[in-house]
C-alpha cells in the first residue's frame, strides 16, 4: 500500500530572468516501510517535492496524500506523523545535543520527563553519548547530522523525509549514516529520500524515481534501471594524456556510443556489445597503435551512466541552473 501519493504536482517561482517551473505535473507513489529515492540534477524538482509533501510549501495544484492524510487539507495532521532532515542541520548549535533533543521533545508536547528520557534514548542510538552536554557548535560535521536526524525521529515518525542528509560528509560518516537509516527502516519507517550521491540511492534505496524538470522520467529499481542502459562498458585509463585521440578513435569503433573521456583526459569508456570480445579486440588495436595503458577492463553499467543517459548530464547538473525552488 502506498503511505505516500503525489498526482500532477505544479509549482512555478516567478524571477526576474523567467519562470522556473519546479514542478511540472510530478506522479509519486511510495509503498509503506519503503526507501523511495528522488535523484536528479540539481534543479530538478527534487527539494520543492519534498517541501510539498511535508507541508513546508503548498503547490500550485495537483494533490498529495501522507499516511492517507490530504496534505493540503490536513497539514497539522501530517506533520504529527512525519520527521524531517533537510540539507543543512537544524540545531542550535548554541544548545548542547542533548538540550537540541530535550527542546524538540518538549515541542512534540513529550513533557518534561518523556523528553529527557527521549533524548538520553537517541543520544546512545546515535552514538552521541559523549558529546551530549558539548554544545553543538563543537561538533564535527557528521556529528551535527547525526544529531539532526535524531531530531527528526523524537516522535517516532512513520515517515522520514531525509533531503540530501549526507551532502559534505566525509565517507566514513557517510557509511555511518546509511547505517543509521538503515535500522530505521528495519523498525518499520517509510523513508523518501533525495540524494545526489548515486552510490548512496544504490545502497539504500528499493526504489528510485529519476526527475528531471519537475516531472519523473523514470522509475524502477536500481537494477532494473541500470538494464535500461545495459550492456558492458570497456573502460581504459592511458599512460599519457597525448593518446587520447588515438584511444577514442579505437573505441569509438567498437562502441555504441560516443566515448567518455574524465576531467584527467586519461580515462575513457564506451558501451559495447559482446563485452569480452569487444574487450580483446581494444586492447589488439590500442597495441597495435602503440597506446601505452595503466589499466583496462570492462564494468556494467551505473546509475551515473543511467543519468547521462536519461538526463544528458550528472547527477550535479552541470550547466544548468541551481535549484532556485530552495528558495521561493
């Protein structure tokens, strides 16, 4: 059963440079104890949907259902049932982690008592017990996301709206948040979450809604997204710069696309047909053609291809206009 129902969502912020439509009749339906994924370049709708479905933002028109609650109707209802963690951390830093997690309790009408005992409780959920009375603006980044998301789980929410909750997280922390989100999905909670970092929707999400100018494109797993690209990539990584030419007119002879060549100018990859043969035969023809390699293989494809793919672009949206439904 979907917890989540979004139908031909609109949402237009008027500039001085133009109308940016943010959302453009976006469909959304996530099924309830559920990772539903939102990943597109910036700019893509992904924060003004967000902001939508937890009452934060009212669209233009269309509707949206949290829990079986209208959201437009009922927003007092549906906040009672979800949490929140948006891109930067909502703490007083001021405040020390546990007086943050006391002071969202007491604002959840928790008491006094069901507060403290609230917060001491997330505070060795989230492996915070040691900093608990150090006020916040001494935490480390990761620190200060943990104990955001800890915020927005006092009420025990069945819902978790988590916007981008790892963006500048060294990966260490990054692991340990996915860990975190992780077991609160295993107690039952449904997650939407919006995320540019690819590998994070391959690990935590079940399912994945591409968007891109405020409606969705795709959808499907990460599987059965990954197969729409499909195929092979061979993929060669140069000795020197000064062959790119070379090697690409080899690949490109073998691919089915056009090559792609890093910001290094040493690395290039095409899909291809028959992945081991056409491996083979690159390698004869980069030899005979004296193109010295550090490293050669073939990969199957990744969400960062299924982006370029669907979208012509990364997951950062290079070129392209920031996110101004941030910022209505």
């Amino acid at each position: 059963m979907a917890i989540i129902e979004a139908h031909d969502l609109r949402k237009t912020y008027r500039s001085r440079t133009g109308d940016v439509h943010a959302l453009a009749g976006l469909d959304l339906l996530v099924p309830e104890g559920t990772v539903k994924g939102l990943l597109g370049p910036n700019g893509a709708g992904k924060t003004t949907t967000v902001k939508v479905l937890n009452t934060l933002l009212q669209p233009d028109s269309g509707t949206a259902r949290v829990a079986g609650i209208d959201v437009l109707a009922e927003p007092d209802r549906v906040r009672q049932v979800i949490g929140a963690s948006g891109q930067y951390a909502a703490v007083d830093e001021h405040l020390t982690g546990r007086e943050n997690l006391e002071m969202v309790g007491r604002l959840y009408h928790l008491g006094a008592a069901g507060a403290r005992a609230r917060a001491a409780e997330l505070l060795e959920e989230f492996d915070l017990v040691e900093a608990a009375d150090r006020p916040v603006k001494g935490f480390s980044g990761g620190m200060r996301r943990r104990i955001d998301l800890a915020g927005a789980i006092v009420n025990r929410p069945q819902i978790l709206f988590l916007d981008e909750p790892t963006t500048g997280l060294d990966p260490r922390s990054r692991i340990g948040m996915w860990e975190i989100i992780h077991g609160l999905v295993a107690e039952g909670t449904t997650v939407l979450l919006t995320t540019q970092y690819l590998e994070e929707a391959d690990q935590l999400a079940d399912h994945i809604s591409v968007i891109d100018q405020g409606t969705v494109i795709a959808e499907g797993t990460s599987d059965e997204l990954k197969g729409q690209v499909g195929g092979h990539r061979v993929v060669v990584t140069l000795v020197d710069a000064a062959d790119a030419d070379a090697a690409r007119a080899v690949l490109a002879r073998h691919g089915g696309e056009e090559v792609q060549v890093d910001s290094s100018g040493r690395t290039l990859d095409v899909p291809v047909a028959g992945g081991p043969q056409a491996l083979r035969e690159v390698l004869t023809e980069l030899a005979t053609a004296g193109v010295a390699l550090h490293d050669a293989g073939m990969r199957r494809p990744t969400l960062d291809d299924v982006f370029l793919s669907l979208t012509g672009r990364d997951a950062t949206g290079q070129g392209q206009h920031s996110e101004q439904e941030d910022r209505p």
